[in-house]
C-alpha cells in the first residue's frame, strides 16, 4: 500500500513570514494553529539547539489539527562529537524529553550531522544501535542527515537498512545528494527556493518534485520539507506542492 505523503516547512516562527504567509492580523500564539492547517507537517529545529518540557510538546499537539505530523532535529549533543558510539546518554535524554506527548502527531527525528563528520563504519554503527525503537508505547523512526561525500557508500546504506533508518535526501549542492531507500518511510529536505519566484520552486520543478514524492509514497510514507533558501517563500512551496498531491 502507498503511504501518506506529508509536505512542510521548518519551524514555524519567522518573521518575514507574517504579512506574507501569516496574516497582518494573527497573533504571534496562533502561528502554529494557522500553520498547521495549511500543511501537513512541521520539522521542529529548536530541538537542535535545545530540550523542552513535556508541556510544550502537550501544547503543540492540542494547537495542530487530526493527521497533522511533526519531525524534529534531535539534539546537537547527540551527533556534534567525534565519537558517535559515546552519545548513548544524550540520546537517551533527547528521546525522554517528552516526546511522548505528541501521541498519534509524532514523526521521524532528524540526527543531522555536521559537514566535517565523514563515514566511519564501525562508529556509525555503534551509532545506529544506541537509537530507541520507541519511547513509551509510540515506535520511532529514524533519520540521518549527512553532509560528507564520504557517506556516499554502498556499507552506509546496507548498516541503514539493517536498522530500518531513512538517509535525509537533501537538495541542496553543499550536500550529497543521496536517493536510497533504506526505511519503510522517506524523509527529504529541499533547500533550493528562490526568492523571485513566488512559489519558491518554478512550476516544472514542483512538478519534478511532485512526481518523485508520488515514487518515494510506493514505498511508504514521505515527509518532505522545504528548508533555507529563500526561507521566506518555503511555505507557499510546501502549499503549491501540496495542491500538486
């Protein structure tokens, strides 16, 4: 059976965006309910930089709407390290932040890596197995995003699969750009809008993206998100790319 496809943005606070995709009159606290409904998903980037409280992720899930999904980035201090192997505590106390609070709104989590961390295979899959299946009764799903060209490695991709872990297909061309399906679900970050073009992405490449999307949900669930570029135009490409679906 095909998956269900979901399309979004990077957080959800930005400035630029109020007048532009938020209306003039919305206030600040409602960003999320109004964001919510516009699309199907949110990858939370605070998460990176910092933990919160279960309250805070109660609150998202009661501001977002049925079938409505967040991703997160996980913690820097879980991937930010020479040794990956050693990051078994700060996993741990990323996932039991509160998570669980999402309930049925819990998506993949992002464990992005910095340009500098190349492939080493015995780290990576030390790595891989410190990476919970589930936090109380809800089943986790796992995604790395890597920035080094050494990454791009047929023994990647078969530790990948051996844990059922998507490799983040990034679009981006500081990045590599790795398409290999590793999990049951696909995560992608397209990071390629331009600011002159009102949709983010021209017509035929929403297109293009459409029609891979519709690929990738063969196979399972899609989680796409439109991330920097020209930030301020990501959610009028989420929703072009959502009417496209």
């Amino acid at each position: 059976m095909a998956g269900k496809t979901y399309v979004g943005i990077g957080g959800w606070t930005f400035e630029p965006w109020r007048g532009v995709f938020y209306p003039k009159e919305l206030t600040q606290k409602r960003e999320l309910e109004y964001a919510s409904r516009k699309l199907t998903s949110i990858e939370i980037n605070g998460t990176y930089y910092s933990s919160f409280k279960p309250a805070s992720w109660a609150k998202w899930k009661s501001e977002t709407p049925d079938g409505f999904v967040f991703s997160m980035k996980a913690s820097r201090f879980c991937t930010n390290r020479r040794v990956l192997a050693e990051a078994k505590e700060s996993v741990e106390r990323f996932v039991n932040q509160g998570l669980v609070e999402l309930g049925d709104r819990l998506g993949p989590i992002n464990w992005q890596f910095m340009g500098t961390k190349k492939f080493d295979p015995q780290d990576i899959a030390a790595f891989l197995t410190l990476l919970p299946r589930q936090v109380g009764k809800l089943p986790l799903r796992h995604a790395l995003e890597v920035r080094n060209d050494t990454f791009k490695d047929p023994r990647f991709y078969d530790l990948c699969r051996q844990h059922n872990v998507a490799i983040i297909f990034a679009h981006d061309p500081d990045f590599p750009e790795i398409d290999e399906p590793t999990a049951d679900f696909t995560y992608a970050r397209l990071m390629g809008t331009e600011d002159k073009v009102k949709t983010g992405y021209k017509p035929a490449d929403l297109d293009k993206w459409a029609n891979k999307a519709k690929t990738w949900a063969k196979k399972g669930d899609v989680f796409i998100y439109f991330i920097s570029g020209a930030k301020v135009r990501n959610p009028a490409a989420a929703m072009a790319l959502i009417e496209r679906l």
